[in-house]
C-alpha cells in the first residue's frame, strides 16, 4: 500500500518548515513510502522506496507511550535525589508500592514492543487495553495521552528522515562506502532536519514556549533511538556489521541539546533513560544521584553495552 502523502503529512505536522525543502528534495510522486506485510520490524530504504510495516509502526508508537509513562513514574524521584544529593538507586525506589505500580505500567508497556517483535502476524497480538490504538480520527482527551501521541510523531518524522537519505544517496551514487559512515551520517541528517530550523520557527510562530520546540523534538528523536535500543537484541547494542552501536547513536542525540533549555528537559531525558536501564537490566551499582540530570543522562547513556 502507498502511504506516501501520509508520510508527507506527517512531515508537515512534525517539521512545517521544512515541507517544502522536503517536497524538493524527495518529490511528491507515488510510491515513496509503501507499508507491507511482513514479520517482524521492517523500515528499510530499497530502490528510492521506504518499506515499513504495521509492526514497526506499533512499536515505535507503543515505545513512545513507555517513554511517557517512564517520565511519569521517575519525574518526582529524580528530582529529589539530585536536588537533596539522595542515592540513584531505582531497584530501592521499587520497593515503594507507589513507585512499584509506576515501574508497572512503564514494564507492561515496553513489554509489549518485545511482544511484537516475536509475532508472526498482527492477528497473533492483543493490543494493552491502557494504550490508545493507533487509529485515523483518534481522540485524546489525556493531556498526558496527546504529549506521547505529539513526542511519538516526532519520532516517525525522524525515522522516515533517516530513510530519505538513504534514498537521496543511492539516488545521487554518492553514499559513503563503509555502510556505519551512511548509518550515521543518515542519523546526523535526519537530526539537522528535525532541529536546524526550529529555533526560528519557534520564534515566528511560537515565541512564548521558550526552547520547547527543539525541546520537544530532540525528545522525540530520544524516542526514535529508544525503539532501536528496544528491538536490538543485547549481542548486537554494540557496533554490528551494518549499524553503528545503540549507545553512539543514542549520545549523537543528547550531544545535538543546545542551551538553555526549559526546566523539565533533562529531567525527562533521565527519566526516560532511568526506565529503560532498569527494564533492560543496565544500571550500575547506587551512587550520590548527580546534581545534574544531564550528567545522569549521559551515565545512563553510557551503560547500554552488550556487555
């Protein structure tokens, strides 16, 4: 199926100013993008088509709303740790049934994206009765609900930006010969896109959010990466024969932050981060929780390695 203009759309909602740089570069002919039926996580770039299936979808979607949950459960916690120089010990912090039933919701949410990356067939998946479907005309009345549906769009933008350059450089014959220089440079193109242009656009259009614009979507970007580091095997969150590291290409998106930015951004970074390293069995033994939640962010970061 041709899910061309979908793509554009959401191109348009996620990145507005650049739509037209888009519709230059990549055209507006049929075909671009085609959603298939195939198992597993699909999202490839083959002969100037983007092939990407329902399954991949979910799961970034179903990730984006664990990342949400995520920042839910670790806001609180984490500001209090870093503010009053408590211990990072998120394993400790579990024993509250407060924060149990947090960690809960955030585990049964992320378990799902694992769930899917093992059916054979949608038909073999029951969709979490406390995550909203994916579905044309949906509606969100849950503030909380609509930030992880906005954040989960930005993640999409950025993916599909990431297969464009791989289209635009098979289409110029000009991509690098080592296949880990196109990941990354793919990964550093689909980063100027999402974010060069939304300092001035948030000036033009938004003046009052002060920084939240490129906030937003770096947080969305995070997202995007959080889905690879979701569907990795362990074995392979190192350097594999065709991708760069989970861990480098997570670190390019907290080194493309630029200051200021608004209060809650790192906090949510590190919480997000904090989520996933206790779900993936990553964090390291307690320590003085850093004053710092950006400094958290990148001790986290550093923690996602096969071994």
């Amino acid at each position: 199926m041709d899910v061309s203009v979908a793509v554009d759309t959401l191109f348009g909602g996620a990145v507005p100013e650049r739509e037209t740089e888009l519709r230059t570069l990549w055209g507006q002919q049929v075909d671009r993008v085609r959603l298939l039926d195939a198992e597993k996580f699909l999202l490839h770039q083959l002969y100037g088509t983007i092939q990407v299936n329902e399954i991949a979808l979910r799961q970034i979607w179903l990730t984006g709303y664990a990342a949400w949950r995520a920042i839910e459960a670790y806001s609180d916690p984490l500001k209090d740790a870093s503010q009053n120089h408590r211990a990072f010990d998120p394993l400790a912090w579990n024993t509250d049934p407060t924060q149990a039933g947090l960690d809960a919701d955030f585990d049964g949410v992320l378990g799902e994206v694992g769930k899917l990356s093992k059916v054979r067939s949608l038909n073999d998946f029951d969709w979490p009765a406390d995550v909203p479907f994916p579905e044309v005309g949906l509606k969100l009345p849950v503030a909380g609900e609509k930030a992880a549906f906005d954040l989960v769009c930005m993640a999409g933008a950025y993916v599909f930006a990431h297969e464009i350059r791989h289209a635009l450089f098979e289409a110029a014959g000009d991509a690098p010969d080592d296949i880990l220089k196109e990941e990354l440079a793919c990964d550093a193109w689909a980063l100027g896109l999402m974010l060069d242009g939304a300092e001035d656009y948030e000036r033009q259009h938004h003046p009052d959010l002060h920084g939240s614009v490129r906030a937003k979507r770096i947080l969305g970007i995070l997202i995007a990466q959080l889905t690879i580091l979701a569907v990795t095997p362990r074995p392979l969150w190192d350097n594999s024969t065709d991708h760069p590291s989970v861990r480098d290409r997570l670190r390019a998106v907290l080194d493309a932050v630029t200051d200021p930015t608004p209060d809650w951004f790192w906090l949510s970074v590190a919480s997000m981060l904090t989520a996933f390293s206790r779900y993936l069995g990553t964090l390291g033994a307690p320590v003085v929780c850093p004053a710092d939640c950006r400094v958290l962010a990148y001790n986290l970061c550093d923690g996602f390695r096969s071994a």
